[in-house]
C-alpha cells in the first residue's frame, strides 16, 4: 500500500521505531540474564541486573510514548495541509456541489485522520520491529527465526486479499454516505413543497431505501472486520505455538538450548506475532480510510470553472459579444450583443425565472456562458443580493470590512437612514451580529448590504432588487442616493418595483432568449 509520506517523515519513524525495539531487545536481554542467573545458577538477582532491566523498559516505554505524540503530532499537520486544499477549492462557482464539500470536510477528512495517525506509524514501526526482531533472532535462536520467516507472511498475504475488497466496500459506503446526506439537506430545503404537494410518502420511501443500502455497506465491513480478527487470532497463536513447540523439545528431548536463549525466544516471539497482528488490524482500518481518502481527492480533482473567463479591457462598462447563457440545455439567454456606458443606472425586468439573476451572476463572474465574450471594463464591482450571509461581527465591521474608518461607516449609514435605529441599539454601530441574527428590520437590513457595497463607491454595482423589503419613504430616499451615485457609476439593477424605472437611463426586458430595450428611460 502507497503510503503518500514524504521521506523525512519516514526516516523519522523508522529510527525512533528502530530505537524503541532495540531498547525492547535490550531489556530482553537483560532480564533473561537475571532470570537465567536466579533459575539456572541459584544466585541472587544483581543490583547492576535489576538497574538495566529497569532503565531499557523505561526507555521502551518512553520511546513508544514519543513515537505516539510524534506520530499524532505529523497526522494532524497534514490532514491540516489536506483541509487546507479543500477549503482553497471552495468558491461560488461549487456552490450546487456543497453537499460533497461539506462531506469532505467534516466526515472524510475526519474518516481519513486514523490513516495518518495510526495506519502509516504502525505500518513503519511494524516493519522496523520484525525486521529487527528477526536478525536479533538469528543470534539467539536460528530456528525460532526461520519459523518467523515462514509463517509471517501469511497475516499479511490474508489481509492485502481481504484489504482489497474493504477498500470496495468502504467507497460504496462513502458514496451512499454521500447521496444519502444530499438528499436529506435537500430535503430539508424543499421541506415546505414535500408538504403542499403530498409527497410525504415517497420521500420516506426514498430515505429509508437510502439508510437500508447504507447500513448494508456498514453491515459488510463490520462482516470482513470480524472474519478478518478471527483470521489473525488463529494465525499468530498458531506461529507463537509453533516457535513454543520448538523451544520445548530443544530444552526437553536434545538439550541443547539454554535458559537464556529460551526465555529470549519466548519473550521476543508473542512481540514478534502481535507486531503482525496489530499490522493486520491496522491495514484493514487503512483500507477504510483510504475510500475516505478517494472521496477527497475525486472533489479535489473535479473540474473548476474557477478561472475567470471576463476580460477587463472594454471601453465601456459592460460589453457582451455573441454571448449565450443557461444550464446544460435549457437556454436563458442566446447569441446576445450588448453594450452599457461607463455610468448611469440601467434597469433590467422580465418574467421570474427568465435568467435575470443568471445573467448577473455571469457578469460576476459566476456563471460561465456557453459561449461569447464578456467584457468589463473594471474590476472594482459591487454586488448587492439577498443571499448575502452575516457572519458573527459587529455592524460597524461588516459595513468597514477593515478598511474604512467610523466615520466614513457613519456617513454612508446616515445617507441610507440608519443611523437613527442604530442609535438605539445598546452598542450602536457596534451592536454585534450572532449566528446571523441582526436587530434590525427586513428593509435595514437590505440597507444596511447596500452600506458595505456603497461605501467603496465601486465603478460597477450590480444589483439584485435593491428597493425589496423598503417602505415608500425609505425607497424614495434610497432612489434620491442611487440617483446622486449613477453619476459616478455604472449601476445595473434587476428590479420589480416599477417605480425604480423613474431613474433609469436604460430599461432592458428579458424576452425569448434576448434582451430588449425599451424606448425612453422608463
């Protein structure tokens, strides 16, 4: 099995594994030549005897204990490393795929951890240790390692053939794991459609077909996962019994073996099997994380249209050239050339779910067209939406956004008629936000996602219904603003409200596949 390690990590491991058997050898060593002595020769233990015995246990001890914290210490940085990868891979562009990003952050990353802690330092320390154990073995007992030599390779021989088909059930488990909680958040989403249309029967049909196929999987694992100790159980008392047999009739029928060579052998034997057996255990456990593993790579590894495909040299703020839009063969939007000036406010309507948001999300750079040329002419947008999420700050943070001062925060407030419900707040402008839960009212609130946009004055401002949620006064106050602000800038608006058409410069429908202009600035 490929244990992706860089080398130092790997000569790191295999010299504290090679430190820590030799201390186990050494303690042996000793303690067979003290029994030996109180057995054998009838002598009293030595002092000198009893100090070593103690300090190489303590050593071995020690050093399995280092080895430990080393081992977790070295996992936790690279599944660290590895998080980091999947975060960087998320953007707007993966938000249709967020069930599997959520997956592979908060379930297979954790499935995989045990691969890096436990799998790789137990897989290096074990060879190190029968390795050793071995060559040490030659020097004690020459027939006690040749019987290690021929019955070691049948742990791992049973559980590569064993691995292998873990491996196949942990990515089907993975994979129902993953469909099975998509469907669930989707569920969740579209809670009030399952209840008006009845369809309440066949979603509990659905889940629990899903949850019987998932506990399948699992119920074939834990199936392998008990065949498998049964397997190892038999196999390493069958090889501790053999190298037993063979010390017994070498001190019982020829004689010709000593105390101490005995009691090594028997002492190293059982660390020699269950070095193996825990090598077995632990490759089955690695064949189970490494379908977690594969989960996360196959989202690492799937397409990102994460390259922006807009150029940034247009004369003109928005220029669009033969431009297509929609998803997979449904089309919102096809062969359409389009121009809008540098500043001035243009409107933009048409029936729900025409692709007014859509085309939006294109000019942001958030929907790829199917084909055409889309050209801005800055870099410097603004985007006001309803989606925009409130993550635990202040107010006075989320409007700065770190870099503007509070009275720059204030004065873009007051021009949005904040000020006077901020006032009453306890803190104010620093009254914090938690869990997305802001004292404000519907229209403040989208007021107060139009202070964070507009207090950077962008050259582009996209906006997405930007009056929604507004009294009359409030929206005549909010107009008066735009209006002052289309001098500067180029504001494109999806709007329903028709009375944000008295200050519209350019009125454009979305009608069959194109977009319209209307006579007349309304």
């Amino acid at each position: 099995m490929k244990l992706n390690m860089p080398k130092k990590y790997i000569i790191l491991y295999s010299v504290m594994s090679a430190l820590g058997v030799l201390a186990f050898i050494l303690f042996g060593h000793y303690l067979s030549l003290l029994l030996s002595d109180i057995v054998i020769e009838g002598e009293a233990p030595a002092a000198r005897g009893l100090v070593w015995v103690a300090v190489f246990f303590f050593l071995y001890a020690l050093l399995s204990f280092i080895y430990r914290i080393v081992g977790a210490g070295v996992a936790n940085e690279r599944i660290e490393n590895l998080t980091h990868r999947v975060i960087a891979k998320i953007d707007d562009h993966t938000r249709k795929h967020s069930e599997s990003m959520l997956n592979a952050i908060f379930v297979h990353l954790e499935k995989y951890r045990p691969f890096e802690k436990v799998f790789i330092p137990t897989v290096i320390q074990t060879t190190v240790k029968i390795t050793v154990i071995i060559a040490a073995m030659f020097f004690i007992h020459r027939n006690a390692a040749f019987i290690m030599i021929f019955t070691a390779p049948f742990v791992p021989l049973y559980y590569i053939l064993v691995g292998l088909r873990t491996k196949d059930e942990s990515e089907a488990q993975a994979t129902q794991f993953d469909e099975l909680g998509t469907l669930f958040l989707n569920l969740i989403r579209g809670k009030n459609t399952v209840q008006y249309t009845g369809s309440e029967r066949t979603v509990i049909a659905r889940l629990k077909h899903y949850n019987e196929q998932y506990v399948k999987d699992t119920m074939h694992i834990l199936k392998y996962a008990f065949q498998s100790t049964l397997m190892l159980e038999f196999i390493t008392i069958l090889g501790i019994g053999l190298i037993a047999l063979e010390v017994g009739l070498q001190i019982i029928i020829f004689e010709n073996i000593t105390f101490y060579a005995a009691f090594f052998t028997l002492l190293l034997a059982p660390e020699f099997y269950n070095a193996l057996k825990v090598l077995g255990i632990e490759f089955h456990n690695g064949k189970l994380s490494q379908g977690n593993l594969e989960r996360i790579e196959e989202w690492l590894e799937s397409e990102s249209n994460g390259t922006d495909y807009r150029n940034f040299n247009a004369s003109q703020a928005v220029s669009l050239e033969n431009v297509s839009i929609g998803y997979d063969d449904d089309m919102l939007l096809e062969n359409v050339d389009l121009s809008l000036p540098d500043t001035g406010f243009t409107a933009i309507t048409g029936p729900s779910g025409i692709g007014k948001s859509t085309f939006v999300r294109m000019l942001l750079g958030l929907h790829r067209p199917k084909n055409g040329t889309v050209a801005l002419s800055d870099g410097d947008i603004g985007y006001i939406s309803d989606e925009v999420y409130f993550s635990d700050t202040t107010i006075y943070e989320y409007v700065s956004d770190g870099e503007y001062a509070e009275a720059d925060v204030v004065a873009i407030l007051e021009k949005l008629g904040l000020m006077d419900s901020l006032g009453n707040l306890d803190k104010g402008i620093h009254a914090p936000i938690v869990n997305h839960n802001i004292p404000l009212s519907g229209g403040e609130i989208v007021r107060l996602k139009m202070a964070r946009v507009l207090i950077r004055r962008p050259k582009i401002i996209l906006m997405d219904e930007p009056t929604e949620f507004l009294d009359a006064t409030t929206e005549e106050m909010i107009m008066a603003y735009l209006a002052e602000l289309k001098q500067d800038s180029a504001i494109i608006a999806v709007v329903h409200r028709r009375k944000l058409l008295k200050i519209a410069d350019h009125h454009y429908t979305f009608s069959n596949g194109q977009i319209v202009l209307q006579k007349g600035g309304a």
